[in-house]
C-alpha cells in the first residue's frame, strides 16, 4: 500500500470526490483504509437495553486504497 496510518489523502473516486481526510486505520488485507469524515453511512442501531429506544448512528466506513492520494 502507498499510504499508511496518519497521511493525510484526498479522495479521487465516489460521492465523496475532492474531499481530504487523514487515515485513521489501514487495513491491508482488503487494501482498504479508512478515511476521517469519509464515506459516513448512517447505521440502525438495535437497542441495548430494554425499554431503551434504538438509534440512528452516523459510521465511517473503509474505502479503497484506489481512490485515495497522498497529499503533501
């Protein structure tokens, strides 16, 4: 892989196309990373507890090494 963890990227592909981040994990298996404030998804939540409510949570998800370049 080209980048490692704390580089700071630029998105070259996706819905997220121009946008920079830096790496906060990097999965090299998958050649995927995953980007701070990138490709956020939003997620239902079962409950925890009963009684409780479920939520809508907002996550980050990896994406791949590809579509992402190194900015100086």
């Amino acid at each position: 892989m080209h980048v490692k963890k704390n580089d700071s990227v630029i998105i070259l592909a996706g819905k997220d196309k121009g946008k920079t981040g830096k790496i906060l994990k990097a999965f090299p298996s998958m050649d995927q990373v995953l980007v701070e404030g990138v490709n956020i998804k939003k997620v239902h939540q079962r409950p925890k507890k009963d009684g409780a409510k479920g939520e809508i949570i907002e996550k980050s998800f990896p994406v791949h090494v590809s579509n992402v370049k190194l900015t100086k």
